[in-house]
C-alpha cells in the first residue's frame, strides 16, 4: 500500500454549487492546450520531440530526498536526508512533511524498518516499540538507531536515523517486567549507570538480589538507597527483614536503633530489638529492650510474653512466673499462661502454687483428664492419699476405657496401702487389655506383698502367655514352685530360663539348687561346672560342688575344688586344714604337711592344725617333727591330753631308735 504525501482538503458546503460551471471551464482549457500542441507538433516537429524525451528523462531519474519535518512533542524538527533524530521513551513524533525531486511525491512511500511499515503523515510513530527492541538488542545500556526509509518504485533513495536513548526509567520498567532474575539485575544495573543516585534503582536492586540469596548484595543496596534517604522508614524495615533472615543480629539491632532515632517511641521496634539482643544471648538488653517495648504499649500481650519467655530461658523464674501472672490477669482465660506457670512452678518446686494452677486450669478445661491426673500425681507425691485418689477418680470418671488413668489409680492404691484396691484396679486395666505388662508386673508385685502365691502363680503364667521368651519369669515361676514344693515343675521352668538365658549364671545356680534338692546330684553336678566355666571365682558354687563331690566320695575332683577354692581364698586357714586331711587320707604325706603348714601359718594358735600337723609327721616316721608339734601344742594349751601323752612317748621311741641303729 503506498501512501500518499499530498495534503487533501475539506469540501465546504458551498464549493458544490460551483460544480459544473468549473467542470465546463476545465474542459474549455484542455482542448485549448490540445489545440496548442497539435499546432506546435506541425510547426516545430523536431523540437517537440526533444522535449518529449527530456521529460521522460526526468521521470526516470533516480529520486532525492531533500528533507523531511518530523513532528516531536508538538514541535516540528527539520531533517535532511541520513540526519539524525534523537528519540526517548514516551515520545510522541509523526511525519508532517516529505521533500523530494519526485513530482508530487508519486509513488513514494516510507517506514521504519521491522517496526512500522507504510507511514503515512500525521501517523504517530510505535515509538515504545522502538524503546522495546532497543531494551532487548542492547549489550551495555546503550540505546539503537532505526532507519525511517522512504522508497520509490520498492528502491531506498534516503533515509533519516532514529536514535533511541534509552533512560534509567525504561531500564528500570524494563527489569520489572522480567522473569529471569539475572535479567532483572543487569536491566537495573544499566538503571544505575544512568542515574547513579537514584534510591529507587537501589532498591529494586536490593530486592532482586535478596530473590537470588545474594545477601550481602543486598545490604549495600539497601545501605546505599538509605545514603540518599536515611529517614526512609520503610527501606531501613526491609533493610532489617533481611537481617532477620540472614540472622544478622548485629546488623539487626544497628538498623533497629537507627530506626528507633527516628521513631523514638515506637514499641514495635522495642520489642523486636528485644528479640534481636535475645536471638544474639545479650540477655539484659534484651530485658531493656522490652521494657521500653511494655512501657510504651502496656497492654500488648506479645511483648510481655516476650519478656516471661527471657527470664525463663536465664532462668529468673521468680520473674517469669511475675510476668506470666501478669499475663493472666490481662488476660485471665488464656490457658496458655497457666500451662507456662505450671512448669515454672514446677521448676521451683513450689508445690502450693503448682496446686492452685492446676485448680485454674480445671476451671477452665473441667473435663481435661490429664489435668486431674496430673494433680493426682502431685497429691500422691505428697501423700495426700485422699485428695489423689479423687483426682484419679475424676480421670477415670471423664474416661473410663483409658488404661493409663486407670494404672495411675492403681499405683496410688497400692502405695497408700489398699492392695485390694489396687488388685482391683489393676485386673480392670487387664480386662480392657489383657496383655498389658505393666499391670501383669504390678499384680505380681502385689501378690507377692499379700502372699498370695497361687494368684502369684496365676499371674506368672498370664505373663508368659504373652511374654514366652522371658527368661526372669520363668525363673521366678520356677522359684514359686519350690516354695510350693512341687519340685519337678520347678527344675522344668529352671530349665526353660537357663535355656532362654544360657549366659545367666543365677538361673543356673537355681537350676543346680533345685536338682541338688531332688537328689540329682549328678545333673546338680553338671550345672555347677558350668557355672564354674561361665564365672571361675563364684565361690557359692565352688562350696557346693565340695559338698557334692564330698557326698559322692570323689576324693580326687574333692581335692580338686579345695584348690580352685584356695586359689580365690589363699588365706583361709580352715580350707588348708580341710584338704590337708584329704591328702592325709590319701598318704599324700607331704601335700598334707604342706597346707597344715600353711594353716598355721595363718592362724599359729590354732591347736588342732598342730595336733594335726604333727600326727602326720609321727606318721610319715618324722618323729622329731612331731614331738616338736606336740611340744609346741603344750606350751600353748598344758592341759592338752594328746600333748602330755605324746610327749614322753615320742622321747622314748626316739631313742629307742637311736640305741638300735648303735647295736
């Protein structure tokens, strides 16, 4: 489509009245011209035709584009051709006139290329879209030119360049209109490079960068919009949102207490300096900081819970336990409050007060079960029996099916004493689970208080119906029955726990116990080897076996565990004394002298371990031994029988022996 430079005009109403008397003039004219050149042809034939050819020359000549005025904001700018026209973001420009050497500028037509073909004058130019391709061709924040073309016959004979200069605003427009946050930050960065000092560019800089998690970018923004506007409230609050982030306290409470310069009273800020000090462990400028805060906004319950939770986390609870009853009062149906007065009043040990709570509390929760439990516990610890056992009846009354508050009266039952109670208690526990262990262990417990051995033994079994691995049951199990005298059900349930617990050493002790009991002492025997090998220094079993080996007559594994024994008991002068009369009956002359020796040793006034001693030298022939035993033993006790006889006999049968060893 070609559009026409040409200026059209308005019809006035009148101009039609004078219609056909211009139409028969025009007509008149033409044929006079016609008349003209025919008689020109005739006359000057030659010079015609020249002409003729000069004119179609100047039609075919190549068109010139002398200049052309642009209209920009309302003013027109005259511009030659390839001059430059200097164009911004909300410009508004149109074509007002186009000269060229073209007769009647037939056939011209212009554009700017890739943005607005076909302009025609007065048509406003897509300047914004101009400003758009600019923004998004653009390396480093510079502008573009575009070229406003103007052809003849779809050939370019000139052109007038539009340069963009593309300003901090479009670049800033610009990076908000992007989803790439890495687009946002190099169009505001071409923003500040334009305008430097411009708080908003910094901005929006700081948020982006803060999107990015490019913190410490972000603070410089934000500290460098707050160099242009330092009172700028609302650039110093973002500024300590993303120190809060970033849990900067330091740099937290620095833009607090700049913030605070210019609002000196505000307790918001008070409060959250408070918090920032506090998050930072600096305990008594946090303290400071919310009493400013409650100072300045006495009712505002936040602050004050602030201040409750400090002195409860340094510990003050006196303090704490001030505040949050401030709390209450402000706010006397906020259990919160009491709940935190209960585990202050706890920590305190401060039994009166923790009572007086949890009455509150009931007030206001009446049917909340772990309240009055709870209390029941706290009366029970008192032993307040009566005001315990109602607090737990009160649980049982709102939940009848819950275990758990049934256990609890139960425990108390049995420690104020009423066992029967407690029995009671505990079977209803077991009828709404019958497998629950605690109550099954705590009716032992019981039973085993009230001698009850054959509800004992009952209960025992329950267990192991629901515990048949438990190796401590079937030995306490395995015990009850040796108390009931039923021997054989007591060596099986023995047996079963040494099974399960090969490793226990008392399970097998009462294993060879009771089979010892039973005459089995071959099988007894054999659990007390093990024992041994399991635990080599366990004395009671080394005893036993003495005891066995010796009803056995087995002299020699008898002698055996006399050593194992003094190897434990090196110093026990009875057990030297014991096997050396073994080792006598052997006429193991020397062992035996050996360990009375050793008795001795240990106890040198011990008579009969002499006598003793010196039976076995008059035995083994050592006759001057022996009488020097006896002479010993006669110093010590001269009312021995055996001393005064056997002294003078030894004397004689000494020499008896030296006159027949001379003849």
């Amino acid at each position: 489509m070609k559009c026409d430079f040409s200026r059209k005009t308005r019809k006035s109403p009148s101009s039609s009245k004078r219609v056909s008397s211009f139409t028969a003039f025009l007509f008149f004219f033409l044929c006079l011209i016609a008349v003209a050149a025919a008689l020109l042809f005739y006359l000057f034939p030659e010079e015609m035709d020249e002409g003729i050819l000069n004119v179609v020359k100047l039609f075919k000549h190549r068109p010139q584009l002398n200049k052309v005025l642009i209209t920009v904001n309302g003013k027109t700018k005259e511009i030659l051709d390839r001059g430059i026209l200097e164009i911004s973001s909300g410009d508004q420009i149109s074509l007002t006139e186009v000269s060229t050497n073209v007769f009647l500028n037939r056939g011209v037509t212009a554009e700017i290329e890739d943005i607005q073909p076909d302009i025609g004058l007065d048509v406003p130019f897509l300047v914004d879209r101009m400003v758009e391709e600019a923004l998004k061709a653009s390396q480093a924040g510079e502008g573009k030119e575009f070229r406003l073309t103007f052809r003849k016959n779809n050939q370019v004979f000139g052109f007038v360049r539009l340069r963009v200069i593309l300003s901090a605003a479009d670049w800033l427009n610009w990076g908000e209109s992007q989803e790439k946050k890495a687009e946002k930050i190099r169009s505001f960065q071409f923003a500040r490079k334009l305008s430097p000092e411009d708080p908003d560019i910094s901005l929006h800089l700081a948020r982006a960068y803060q999107s990015l998690k490019r913190y410490r970018d972000a603070i410089k923004e934000y500290e460098r919009a707050l160099k242009v506007n330092p009172k700028d409230m609302s650039i110093l609050s973002e500024l300590a949102d993303l120190y809060s982030k970033t849990k900067n306290n330091d740099g937290l409470i620095k833009t607090y207490k700049r913030m605070l310069k210019l609002d000196p009273k505000n307790s918001v800020i008070y409060n959250n300096l408070g918090c920032a000090y506090a998050q930072k462990g600096e305990l008594n400028q946090a303290e400071r900081a919310y009493r400013k805060a409650i100072k300045y906004n006495p009712r505002d319950v936040d602050f004050r819970i602030n201040l409750a939770r400090l002195y409860e986390r340094a510990k003050n609870y006196p303090k704490a336990i001030e505040e949050y009853e401030k709390l209450y009062q402000q706010k006397p149906k906020n259990k919160t409050f009491l709940y935190a007065l209960v585990d202050l009043y706890s920590h305190k040990k401060d039994t009166p007060n923790l009572i007086k709570t949890y009455e509150r509390l009931i007030k206001l929760e009446p049917d909340n079960v772990t309240l009055y439990n709870n209390l029941g516990f706290i009366y029970q610890e008192k032993k307040k029996w009566d005001k315990a056992i109602k607090c737990f009846s009160q649980a049982v009354k709102r939940n009848p099916k819950d275990p758990s508050l049934r256990k609890a009266r139960a425990f108390c039952y049995a420690e104020a004493g009423m066992l029967e109670k407690a029995i009671k208690e505990y079977k209803q526990v077991l009828s709404l689970d019958s497998k629950d262990r605690e109550s099954l262990y705590a009716l032992v417990d019981l039973f085993t208080k009230t001698g009850e051995k054959k509800r004992l033994l009952e209960t025992y079994q329950r267990i192991l119906k629901v515990e048949p691995r438990n190796s401590l049951v079937e030995n306490n199990l395995a015990v009850l029955y040796g108390e009931l005298g039923k021997k054989k059900d007591a060596i099986v349930h023995f047996k079963k726990a040494v099974t399960l617990a090969p490793q226990k050493i008392e399970y097998r002790k009462n294993l060879a116990q009771a089979l010892e009991k039973s005459g089995k002492h071959d099988e007894a025997i054999k659990e007390y080897e093990k024992v041994i090998q399991l635990k080599p220094n366990d004395l009671e079993s080394l005893y036993f076996l003495r005891y066995l080996y010796a009803k056995k007559n087995n002299d020699e594994k008898l002698i055996e565990t006399y050593q194992r024994i003094l190897k434990i008991e090196p110093k026990k002068a009875d057990r030297h004394n014991e096997l050396a009369l073994l080792f006598t009956e052997k006429q193991k002359y020397a062992e035996a002298i050996d360990h009375y020796q050793k008795a001795i040793q240990l106890a040198p006034k011990n008579l009969v371990y002499r006598i003793n001693l010196a039976r076995v030298y008059e035995i083994s022939g050592d006759l001057k031994k022996a009488l020097a035993e006896y002479r010993t033993v006669y110093e010590i006790d001269p009312s021995s029988q055996e001393a005064r006889e056997k002294i003078p006999a030894l004397n004689l049968e000494i020499l008896r022996r030296k006159y027949q060893k001379t003849e």
